[in-house]
C-alpha cells in the first residue's frame, strides 16, 4: 500500500506527556542523556515544551539533543528555547543542496524554505 508520505494511523499516535513523565522519574538518576531525533520531528510534538522542563526539573544534569530541519519551529516555542535553554544540543539538518534532491528526503519540501529557517 502507498501512503505517499503519510503515516499510517496505526503509527500516528503519540506517547502523552504522563507516560514520558513516569518514564523520566523512573529513570532519573541514571538518565544521562535523551536523544530526540529518527522517525519524526521532535517540533511536532505538542508537549515537547513541557517534557523538556520537567527533565530539566528531575535531572538537571542529563543531556537532551534534539534534531531537527527547524520547518515545524513556531515563535512561542522559540522564544522559550531560548529563555530557557531546555536542552544542550540542537542539530539542524538540510537533506541536499538542491531542491531537487531536497525533495526526495523532504516530503512537500523546498530548500530555499528549510535554508531560510536558518537565517
């Protein structure tokens, strides 16, 4: 079956913020580093602000990584990325250097969007 870049509805849930929360308790002290990148934008979560802080709270010293093309980046999540520094590394990623080539890796993509993203 081709979904043509759509995910199936199977795949199209996502954790709440209660399981993740009870996770980063559980784990706390021995947490030493959350990766969010692979299989989905980490923007496009709607309580990524939110499991940021509380990882922040209950372990201060683990280090958060997040990747991202930066095209599902919104000012209010910006502005409190950088208030509040939630995480120690950010890496932006453009999938090639024509937009051609862009759009093989980015479904509805344009490369002069994701570049101006960056500026």
């Amino acid at each position: 079956m081709l979904l043509l870049g759509r995910i199936p509805r199977s795949r199209a849930d996502t954790q709440s913020l209660e399981t993740i929360t009870r996770v980063i308790d559980h784990a706390g002290p021995w947490l030493e580093r959350i990766e969010l990148f692979n299989y989905g934008e980490p923007f496009l979560y709607r309580h990524l602000l939110d499991m940021l802080r509380h990882t922040r709270l209950v372990c201060p010293t683990t280090g958060v990584a997040i990747s991202t093309d930066g095209m599902w980046m919104r000012e209010p999540v910006e502005a409190a990325i950088v208030d509040e520094r939630p995480f120690d590394w950010i890496i932006f990623s453009i999938d090639g250097c024509e937009d051609e080539s862009y759009r093989r890796c980015r479904i509805r993509g344009r490369l002069n969007t994701a570049i101006a993203n960056f500026l």
